[in-house]
C-alpha cells in the first residue's frame, strides 16, 4: 500500500512539474508582466481654446486622471519561449517648453527622466537602469528637441485634435538621431496637449536589448508621450 502511495505521489508530482513548465510563460505574461498600458491618447473631452496659441508654453502636470497626464515612457515587445508579450514603462518627470509665433511652431524641447520610468515588474526596471542598458546613471535622462519650425495654423481653436509633421533631434543615452513624427495637437481652454510616438531601433542609440535566455527583448520598439501646456 505504501508503494502504491510512493507511485501515486511522484506521478502527481510529474504533472505538476510538466504543467508548470508548459503553462510558466502564459503564466508570466499574465501574472509577471501584466497587459501593458493602454497606447498613450488626446482625451477625448475638451472645450474650446480660451488663449491665443502664439507665445511662450511650459509642459505641467495637466490633469490628475492617470490617462490624460503629462507622461513618457517606451513600449516593447518581448518573446517568452514563443509566448509574446507586450510591455511598457513610464514616467510622469517630464519637463519642457514651446515658443509659438504667428501660429508657427519656432522651438520646442522634452526632457525625459528615465531615471523614474517604472513598470509593474522591479527586476526588469532594474535591468532597465542597468549599466547593461540604459545606464542612468551616466544618462539620466533623453531628450526631443525640434530642428525646424513647424506651421501649427491648422490646429483648430475648437478642441478638436490635428496631427502635424515635426523633424526634431532625439537623444538617448548620449546618441542624437534625426527624427520625424508626427504630433497629434489639441488647444483646450488654457492649454495646448500634445501627444506623439516614435519608432526606435535600441542599437541606434547604443542599447542592446538584452536576452536572459528564457525571455527576448526585441530589437525595435517605441517611444511615446503625452503633454499638458500652459502659457508661461
């Protein structure tokens, strides 16, 4: 009888074995690493513009909703044994300022604290700030600065958002690249959002995605933002 219990407990224990194994990245992709964040968006309620849009504008806070905040951050995709998943990190250190005249974009600059990007999971925000990475501790911080100015005319008073084309030098982890995006742009009452994405491949910019074995980080992935202006 004991036997037959002995045999009876390590064939459970061989299941148990295989099912965790067959379902740990399903598992991982749905407990670990959670969904990602929704794609950065305009909100969706505003009011008509209550400034001119021409003068000197400094990136604030915003709202306190969680989704219409001033905020930055990347987006990747990562293959666990052949389960895909989605990731994000952000954060909400974002400073800059834009200086328009006769409807025309003249300057604008975004500095990023990717010092501060976090996302549910420690261990990959760790990695993350890495040496082996990003290295904030050399690079705190990445930057989009506009290289030519940009005719914003287009972009009505009423609320309703209008997408620009804008070339502007990006910086990240002391590399600078030429990039043009677009940014979808919206004036509500005292302020002007903006809000845009672009599209990176990491070594560009000296970073190498890393790959731990049992999870890989794609090699191209998204930066994206979203931000609040008010008059200076």
């Amino acid at each position: 009888m004991k036997r037959k219990y002995l045999w009876w407990g390590l064939g459970t224990l061989v299941v148990v074995v295989i099912v965790v194994v067959a379902a740990g990245p399903w598992a991982y992709s749905k407990w670990i690493a959670g969904d990602a964040d929704d794609e950065l968006a305009l909100p969706s309620s505003t009011q008509a513009a209550s400034e001119s849009v021409d003068g000197t504008w400094a990136i604030v806070p915003g709202p306190s909703a969680e989704t219409t905040r001033t905020q930055a951050g990347y987006r990747v995709d990562e293959t666990l044994r052949g389960q895909p998943v989605t990731v994000n990190g952000r954060t909400t250190s974002v400073t800059g300022s834009a200086t328009v005249a006769a409807s025309k974009l003249e300057s604008a600059d975004i500095t990023v604290d990717v010092a501060s990007i976090t996302s549910p999971e420690s261990m990959r925000d760790n990695r993350f700030r890495s040496s082996m990475i990003m290295d904030t501790d050399r690079f705190p911080t990445a930057t989009w600065k506009l290289s030519e100015p940009v005719d914003i005319s287009s972009v009505p008073e009423s609320g309703e958002p209008r997408g620009v084309e804008a070339t502007g030098e990006m910086t990240i982890k002391g590399v600078s690249k030429t990039v043009t995006t677009t940014l979808n742009i919206q004036r509500s009452g005292a302020s002007v959002i903006v809000q845009g994405s672009v599209p990176v491949t990491w070594t560009d910019y000296g970073v190498t995605p890393p790959s731990l074995g049992f999870v890989d980080v794609q090699d191209t992935g998204t930066i994206e933002f979203l931000v609040n202006l008010e008059k200076k």
